[in-house]
C-alpha cells in the first residue's frame, strides 16, 4: 500500500532541459512568422511583428537598465500591446510583476515597494496609480515613437531555464500578499509534462480570459505561443459577460478555453439559454483555480457529449507553477456527483497526501497534500523564513536538495488513484471571527516581568463556542503568583481586546510528553469562575437566592454568582433581563423587568420577593384570532393562520411608505462579506426552516380589506435566496456590482399583501467567501430580531453543511400578537397618558441650531453618516464608570448624549427621542420575531454635578419610565398639533445574540455594508462592537439640516464629553468647557479682536465741536419746529 501511494501512483517522468520561454517562442517565430499569434478585436498580430515589437520594446528596457532577473512591474489593461511588453521583458532577461489596475491602490503600492521593482511599464493613464519615488517609469503609449525606433533583432542574451520569468502574489495569512518566483524552466516543463494528454498545436485558439496577475494566464499565453497557435485577448468587459463571451468563443473559433467553475457555469446558462447559434470549436475545456461541482455539468453533457469538447479538470497552485493534476471528466461524473475529483498529478509530479508527522495516510483517508517535482517554484520573494515553512526537504525523494511544497489543502486518494479535493487545512484558530496566532499572545505574555513560562491554547467549551485560555508558570520559585487581573490588565495594553485570553489557569509547571514535548492532552480544563469583581464571593443563603444564582449563572454563562455581584457588571442588559425573568417564572418566582433594573443583586431582589409575590406587570397571554373581530376572522382566507391589528409603529411606517413611495426611511439594505463555504442548498433549507419557526417572516399586511388594517400570519412562505456568481471579477469590480446592487434594493420596494417582507442574495465572491445581502422593511423587523434570525439561520446552515440534522425546537410560548395586546393595554391606560402629558406639558422641542447659509434652501432630505471614533482606552473608561455606578453602559452614553444636547442647545432642560423596546417578560419574549420598538421622549435637567451622578439620574429616569414605554409615540403626540416632539434620536444597540456565530468556526465575518435612513436632523447610534467588544458611534443627520463642518464639531463634542466622561467620572460635567483650542480661540478671540480710538471727552465738548462746524444747520426738527446748532446749544447752556 505504502509502495502504491508513495511510488506507484508517483511515477516520474523527465522532459529534458528546457531554455527560456523567449528561445521557444522564436523557434515558432521562424516556422510561422506570418501566422497570427495574438488578437484582439480588431487588431492582428503575427509572429514575426510581434517578435520583432517585443524586442523593441526588451532593447528599450535595456537601456533602462533592465538585466538578468531585474524585476519590472506591468500595469496595462488587456490588449495585443500587454503581450508584446510582457515577452519583451523576458527577451531583456527580466521577470515581470503583474499589477492589475483594478487591484487597489494600497495593494500595488505594496506589491511594487516589496518587489523592489526598479522599472515599472504601464499606460499613462495608470502612472498616477503605481508610479513611486525612484522608480523608472515607462508609459508605452507616450513613449511608442521611442520604443518603435528600437532593434527589432532578437535580444541574444543567453537566458537559462533556471532564470526567473515571474513573480505573481497571491494572499497571504498575515494579511499582506507574497510573491512567489517562478521560472522559464517551470513553465516550460508544464508543457511537456501535459503535451501527451492534451496534443495542443497550431491549430489551436486559445483565449487570454483570465488577469495576468492570475496564474492561469501564463498556462493561456504560453499554451499558444509556444505551439504556433493564435491568442485571443478577451476584453475585461467581454470576460465579465457571459453572453458576450460565448459570441466571442463562436466568432474566434476558440479551441481551447480555460475557465473557473464558477465563470464556465455562468458560461453554461448562457449557452442554454441563447437557443440555436452558431457551432462551438472548443475541443478542450479546462477547469481550475477552485473547486469544481461536478454535478453542474450535467446540463453541457446533455447538450454536447463528452468526446467534443473534453471536459478536463486540473488543480493547481501559483507555488507549483499552474496545474498539478488531470482528470478528464465524463457524463458519468456529473451523474455520480460527488467531490471535486482532480485526477492524477501531471508527468514530472509527485502528490502525496500525508499526515501531521508526514508519513502518508491510507486510501480514502484525508490529510495534506505535498506536491514535489520540477514545477515547483522558486520560492517567496524576500520571504526566506515563509519559504522554508512551505518548501520542506523531500522525505521520499533519493535526489539531494529536492522540496515538496506543503500545500495547505485536505484531499484524498479514491481506490483508482484520483484525488479528491477537500478544501483549505486552517492552522490558525478562530474566535469570535478573527483568526488569530496564539504564538502572538504567548510572546506578549511571555514578556512580563512575573512570568516564566506562558502556553495559550483555544478550547471548545460546552457550547461549542472556543475561547482562548492561557497557562502561566510564574518566574519566581517561591511559588508566588503574578496577579491575574494584573496579566490581564497588561495584555490589554498590548494586544486588542479579542486576544487577551478569557480564563488564566496558574500552574507549577507545564506538563510534558516522554520526548520532551509539550503534553497539550493534559493542560488541565478552567473551571468556570466569575469574574475578578471587587465584592468578595458571598454565597446564596436561602432557596430564593440559590434559585436567583442559577439562573444568573445560566443566563450569563458563569460557573457561579454570588448574593451581591451586580448583573449588569456580569454582562446583563435588557435582552438578558428578559431571560432571567422568563426562567425565574418557569420556576414559580414572579418579579418584573423594572424591579431587576431597580435591585441589580440577588441579594437586594431576593429580599423584596417571595414565591407567592407579584409584580403587577401586564400580562400578555393571548390566542390566535383573539384579537381581531368574528365578522374579520369569517372572512380570512384558508392559508391564514392568524390576524391581528398593527402596532402603531407599524401603521405609522407603512403609511409613510404608501404616502412617499420614493422615500427609503423604513426600507433597509444589509450586506455582510463572509469567509465560509458556500452550499446554496442546505443554506436555502435553513431559511425555509427559519421561516417555518417564525410567524413575523409568513407575516404580510392588510390595509383595507377588514375593519381595521391587519397583520396576516400565512400558514406558509417561500423566501428564494437570489444569486450572482462575482468569482471571476477583480475585487475593485465586485464591489462596484455590491454598490450597485444595493443601489437597486434601496428603490425596489415590498408588496405588502404577500410574504416574506424580506429579501435575501448571494453573491458568490471566490471559493471561500460570498456577500450574504439582505433587504427588509423596518415594519417587519427591530434590529434584535434582524440579528437573532441571521444568527438562526447560520448556526442551522452549519449543521446541515456537516451533514448532521436540525434538532427540533419547542413552538415559542409567546409571539408577537403577545406585543400588541399589551400595546393595545397601554393606549387604554389612563395612567400612562397621565404620565406622558406631565412629561411634557411644559417643554418646548429642542432645536439644534443651523450653521447652513441662510439661502440655502433646503428641497430634499440627503442622508449622512459619520462616525466618531471611541478609543479602547476610553470604551474601558466608559464601562468601569458603568460599573461603579452600577448602570448598564446604555445609561452612561444616553447621558453623554444628553449633555451635548444641552451644549449644542445652550438649555441645561433638553429632551431627545429615545428608542425602547416592549418584548414582552414572558417564557420566550426574547427569542419571538418582530418589530417591539416604540420611540418616546426623554427629558432631563441637567442641573450640575459629577459625571457619575449624572448617570445615575439618567437610570433613575429610565427606570421610572419603564412601566410606561409602551405607550405608541404617536398618542403622546396626539392634541399637540403636527409639529414633532423631537428631531434628535439616541439608540444604543447590542446584539449579542450574534456572538454566536461568530465564534463560529463555520463563519467569519470580513465587511458589512448597511443602508437605513432616517427622517430625523440628528441620530445618535451606539453599539458594541461583537468581535472587540469596543463601544461605537455613528451619527446619522440630515445634511440639508446640518453642514458637514457642524457634524463634524458635534462629533468633536461627543468625543470629548466621552473622554471626559471616561478619565475623571468624579468631575463635573458643568465647570469645563468642551469646545476645541480652536473654537475657544475663534469665540473669545478671532471673533473679538480689540481696536483703540484713542481718549473720548464729554459728550458735550463733542457736540459743541459740531456747533462750531456747522452753526446753522439744522440739528433737531420736530413737526414744523426745526432748531439749528447753534439755537441747540445756546437753549441747552440756558437749561444747564
């Protein structure tokens, strides 16, 4: 077996010395110089005019100093002229860089300075984009009189096959690409090794489809050069359109194409869908660059067989110099599905599959495929450590100085000797979505001054979610320990806050194997402690409280919770309020939401409850139909499963959608870049799963046809999961389809009588990553819900990826119909509208001053965004005052916001929107879907004092309104005419419920793009970030309201008030001034700058100086009286 896998399935071939690319394109020169070699449009090139153009262009670059293995970066777009300059490179005996310009601008950058790239040819309009200080730049369309005036003679410099010919980069882990050298004889070797599969001649038409910054171009351009065959330079446009190409693939006659999976499958549709054309050429089609369904193929098979074209999957890897392995497929493939088979390795390859100690593992076992042989390159450019890592000595070779290069791919053997491919070996370890080195936090941790010996290692908890925890042995031997928060407080300084280690275990020493090693096995598990608080653990005394610590403990995720730890300095907030309460219920114990926010210890609830004690808190209990009338629920149709009025919010949004159609307020757009594997099918089942649990996605809306406007429930609903393949486009054009498509979604509105209200896409970005966008109507949804169903749908489309069955859930014991009954309960309340009239009765709006032109007439409302930045340093400050205040952190920043209302208003009484929810406290109020959002007002005085006592005024104030805050905004308004109550919001957000996911090694988060507006002058959104954990701030405003200078000062307020807030919570927010330097100076000085008129006698003196000037004039007249000067003073000295 071992002989089988090593050797049998190995064999080596040899294919002679092979001299440089330029030597061998001559020899086609000399047999074929007036054949076509390349074409592009229009324009045709044969080989002798390209060859004698590309030796212009090499003696040019000689002169400027290119030789033996000089690096020349190359930034043009596709043209006849790109293979001239490139060919041209090799015949002066440099290599080229690939810089596509589309790439963007920091990666070229990047690629040019780490190349050490001496000469740069581009096109004039890319000069600005690449060009750098010392580099020579040649732009060939500027330059063409020059270029043109050249040698067209061959350059005969003797470049050997050991020269390089390239350096392509490819991503690289540390988030920074790397160039991988390769040279003449790799590439033309792969030729020879593949020349019996595939018999290419010059005959053949081969397509230059893909970038040149993409290896698969060398296999293109060099598969038609070096046979005599014709190149076919696609335009960028044409290669982004499937249509469009398939008309190019008939008119050129193309022979051999290669493609992606993901642009040929794209190609297919195309050809399906076009009806009768003209005949393809193609005899071979070529797969590579990612993971091939074969099962997709079915359709191509169907239409063209199997014999003409052949249809060829290769795997390759820039490393290895293209292509690895050839399976030709058949229909029986694709019948078969399956994995990615990818065959054999090529002639002079060898592709073992080994382990983690690289002995080989047996057929159908996975493990690590190591290619050795002579395809493989080089090595990285100016990467000598990386290059070791990757290219390790050849266990199985008796040639000295041979490397397999470690691929970092899972694959396979089948019985017959195929490969199959499994995917990416991910050594790194993920948590809460960012990969990280756990070799970094060790190094860090390794440096303080208490610390021996430190090993960091990511453990999966019961939950399935890893966290990191650290071993530390301490320095001194006299068993003294360095203090944990000590450690932790010294990796925060140092390392973001993702990466400091959840759990510290402190041992004598680290346990290790019988050879020495690190015995990873044995590091002992952490217990679940609570945290370093600075209350004493103090033990429940009696059942209420042992019950209260359970359900802490369980709620928060601690192993134990003492009697007077606060719950919102363990990580509680309103969500977990909810949790608590629903679970204290099931266990018979009854208090509400607002006496939790009012006793924050176990200790302080537990000694004003009892088992039998009840809170009269609202209950919600209601059933289906219950809410609406007989004659309504007669009329339903059979596939409703329930009806019920809408909220007021609901109404209000919906009918400012129906009145202002064009306007986007309630209509929002969200797109999230992911790293994980794409299954459009079990991703589609998760969704339907989704959809079938909760009765807000088969919700639609009914405005007319009942008594009153209708919420319908539908028994079911079908929400398809539209999608794009971008896997082909440069990452500068998918984003511009991502724009663009969002762009769409903003104006492309819901038909509210059929459900879902909420749309969902895909588009497929590359082989490990795809934009997952998402549209919905803010009637349908609040932002918990949004985020719990994301997280929902993801946590199921992981367990069906594995393969493993969704466990069935228990219905949810509230719903949404729960809400708006206790809605409909408040707007009968006359206690609440007592206390929103006295709230308010006295209060005139506060308006935000205006530092627009008088003349500026605003028509429209234009939506802006900016955000203010929260240093780590100041989110920390932020959460202690929290917890010394023992608020949660909402209170904190709903106070920082007050603050600057007051300092923006000059009013030290100021009132703000503020965004609540009314879930309902019941079993499962936090897990229903829906829209629990109301808006009401917020008045505060701020009457001085210390920032710490400003926070408390501010809970105290919430807490009083609690029992409240689920009377609609709209009756507050009501009898108060049209003019708002308010034009400035707070919000503050966070939506742990997404935390799951990403810890979740199924799924990393990369980007997020949103689009909300609002109808209000100034939004203050904070939120947690789930990765950092770090408070964040974004303003949204009305810019026809508010200049871009003033949000920028307002924002300036907001981040000095937070600074202030976090560096001295015991000053006083009301003797200091929060202005810049700058301001300060403009307002006390620039704008009051002194001029001296010299002394000012007596007014009378003055006057008698105008007597003597002008005596007779008249001074004063009073109806037909006038008096001159003279006459004044002379009646005034009479009176004096």
């Amino acid at each position: 077996e071992e002989e089988q896998l090593l050797v049998g399935w190995n064999e080596r071939e040899e294919y002679g010395e092979v001299k440089s690319l330029a030597e061998e394109f001559e020899k086609q020169v000399e047999r074929r110089g007036e054949a076509i070699a390349v074409s592009f449009g229009e324009e045709e090139v044969s080989y002798g005019e390209l060859n004698e153009r590309a030796n212009q262009v090499g003696h040019y670059l000689r002169e400027k100093g290119v030789g033996r293995e000089t690096l020349v970066g190359v930034c043009m777009e596709r043209s006849a002229e790109l293979v001239v300059v490139l060919l041209g490179i090799l015949k002066a005996g440099g290599a080229y860089v690939p810089l596509d310009p589309r790439y963007p601008r920091e990666r070229l950058g990047f690629m040019v300075k780490d190349a050490g790239v001496g000469v740069l040819v581009t096109e004039s309009q890319y000069a600005e984009l690449v060009g750098q200080e010392g580099v020579a730049v040649v732009s060939v369309d500027l330059e063409r009189a020059t270029i043109s005036a050249q040698s067209r003679e061959n350059l005969k410099l003797g470049v050997s096959g050991e020269q390089l010919a390239y350096v392509i980069y490819t991503s690289g882990s540390s988030g920074e690409p790397k160039g991988m050298m390769i040279t003449h004889g790799n590439v033309g070797r792969l030729f020879a090794a593949t020349a019996e599969q595939f018999d290419f001649s010059e005959e053949d038409v081969w397509t230059l489809f893909h970038s040149y910054g993409f290896d698969f171009s060398v296999w293109e351009m060099w598969g038609a050069l070096l046979h005599g065959g014709r190149l076919v330079v696609v335009p960028y446009w044409v290669s982004r359109s499937p249509e469009g190409m398939l008309e190019l693939l008939r008119q050129e006659r193309v022979s051999v194409l290669n493609q992606t999976p993901s642009a040929f499958r794209q190609l297919q549709e195309a050809e399906a869908a076009g009806g009768e054309g003209a005949e393809l050429a193609l005899r071979a089609v070529i797969f590579g660059g990612e993971a091939l369904e074969l099962p997709s193929l079915s359709g191509w098979f169907e239409r063209h067989g199997e014999e003409r074209p052949q249809l060829v999957n290769m795997y390759g890897i820039t490393e290895t110099t293209v292509h690895v392995t050839y399976r030709r497929l058949g229909a029986a493939d694709a019948q078969a599905g399956g994995g990615s088979v990818i065959g054999r390795g090529i002639g002079d390859l060898q592709v073992y599959v080994l382990d983690e100690q690289l002995q080989p593992v047996p057929v159908g076992v996975a493990g690590e495929m190591y290619i050795g042989g002579a395809g493989l390159g080089r090595g990285y450019l100016n990467r000598s450590d990386l290059t070791a890592a990757r290219f390790v000595p050849h266990l199985y070779s008796d040639r000295g100085g041979e490397r397999l290069y470690r691929s970092g791919d899972l694959a396979r053997y089948l019985p017959d000797g195929d490969l199959e491919y499994l995917g990416r070996i991910d050594q790194q370890v993920k948590i809460r979505g960012h990969r990280i080195e756990l070799g970094e936090i060790e190094a860090v941790l390794g440096r303080h001054a208490q610390v021996g010996e430190a090993v960091v290692v990511a453990r999966a908890e019961a939950s399935e979610e890893k966290r990191l925890v650290a071993y530390v042995v301490p320095q001194a031997q006299d068993g003294t320990a360095p203090n944990v928060s000590e450690l932790r407080r010294y990796l925060k300084e140092q390392l973001p806050d993702y990466m400091v280690p959840a759990a510290f275990v402190l041992l004598a020493e680290l346990p290790l194997t019988s050879n020495g090693k690190l015995d990873r096995p044995a590091l002992p598990i952490p217990d679940q402690s609570r945290p370093n608080l600075e209350e004493a653990y103090v033990a429940p005394r009696n059942p209420t409280e042992e019950l209260l610590a359970r359900i802490w403990a369980e709620v928060l995720g601690l192993e134990q919770v003492g009697i007077h730890d606060n719950f919102f300095t363990l990580g509680g907030d309103s969500i977990r309020t909810i949790q608590v309460r629903s679970k204290a219920q099931q266990q018979g114990l009854e208090f509400s939401i607002q006496q939790l926010f009012q006793h924050q210890t176990i200790g302080e609830l537990a000694a004003r409850l009892a088992h039998a004690a009840t809170d009269a808190s609202p209950k919600a209990a209601t059933e289906a139909f219950s809410l609406i009338t007989e004659s309504d629920r007669r009329r339903m149709p059979d596939d409703v499963e329930d009806a019920y009025q809408m909220t007021s919010l609901q109404q209000g949004m919906l009918f400012h959608s129906e009145l202002s159609p064009e306007s986007a307020v309630y209509h929002n757009v969200n797109s999230l870049h992911l790293r994980a594997h794409l299954d459009l099918e079990a991703l589609q089942e998760a969704v339907k799963q989704v959809v079938h649990r909760h009765p807000a996605l088969r919700t639609s809306f009914d405005l007319s046809s009942y008594n009153m406007p209708l919420q319908l429930v539908h028994r079911a609903a079908h929400l398809a999961i539209g999608m794009d393949d971008l896997g082909d486009l440069s990452e500068r054009a998918q984003e511009a389809v991502l724009e663009s498509f969002i762009e769409c979604e903003k104006s492309r509105p819901f038909d509210w009588s059929r459900p879902p209200l909420l749309r969902f896409h895909v588009h497929r970005r590359s082989q490990e990553t795809f934009q997952f966008s998402l549209t919905e109507n803010h009637a349908m949804f609040d932002g918990w819900s949004l985020h719990a169903t994301l997280a929902e749908i993801f946590d199921r489309y992981s367990v069906l990826v594995r393969g493993e069955i969704v466990k069935e859930e228990a219905p949810l014991a509230s719903s949404f119909r729960d809400f708006v009954k206790l809605e409909r309960d408040a707007l009968e309340s006359k206690e609440c509208a007592r206390y929103w009239n006295e709230k308010i009765s006295d209060f005139t709006v506060t308006q935000l001053p205006r530092w627009l032109a008088p003349n500026q007439k605003a028509e429209s409302t234009k939506i802006g965004t900016r955000p203010v930045a929260i240093s780590r340093e100041v989110s920390g400050g932020l959460k202690q005052l929290a917890r010394e205040a023992q608020v949660p952190i909402k209170s904190v920043l709903l106070a920082a916001h007050l603050k600057v209302l007051s300092m923006l208003t000059g009013q030290t009484d100021v009132l703000t929107a503020l965004v609540t929810h009314g879930r309902p406290e019941e079993s499962d109020g936090e897990k229903i879907r829906g829209l629990f959002l109301n808006t009401v007002p917020f008045r505060r005085r701020l009457n001085g004092g210390t920032w710490q006592e400003l926070v408390q005024e501010v809970f105290a104030a919430e807490q009083e309104m609690m029992p409240y805050r689920r009377y609609p905004l709209a009756a507050i308004q009501q009898g108060r005419g049209i003019q708002p109550l308010f034009n400035v919001l707070f919000n503050f957000v966070h939506f742990h419920v997404v935390g799951g996911l990403l810890q979740s090694n199924q799924v990393e988060v990369l980007g997020f793009k949103k689009y909300e507006a609002t109808n209000l002058k100034l939004l203050a959104g904070f939120s947690v970030d789930l990765i950092t954990s770090q408070l964040a701030l974004e303003i949204a405003y009305d810019s026809m309201a508010l200049s871009e200078e003033q949000i920028q000062a307002i924002g300036g307020y907001y981040g000095r008030i937070l600074e202030a807030m976090a560096s001295d919570p015991l000053g006083r927010y009301d003797t200091r001034s929060y202005l810049t330097p700058a301001e300060e100076e403009q307002l006390l000085v620039g704008w009051n700058e002194r001029e001296e008129y010299g002394e000012v006698k007596s007014l009378a003196e003055e006057f008698e100086k105008q007597v003597e000037r002008r005596g007779e004039a008249i001074a004063v007249s009073f109806g037909e009286e006038e008096v001159s000067y003279g006459e004044l003073n002379e009646r005034a000295n009479q009176v004096g």
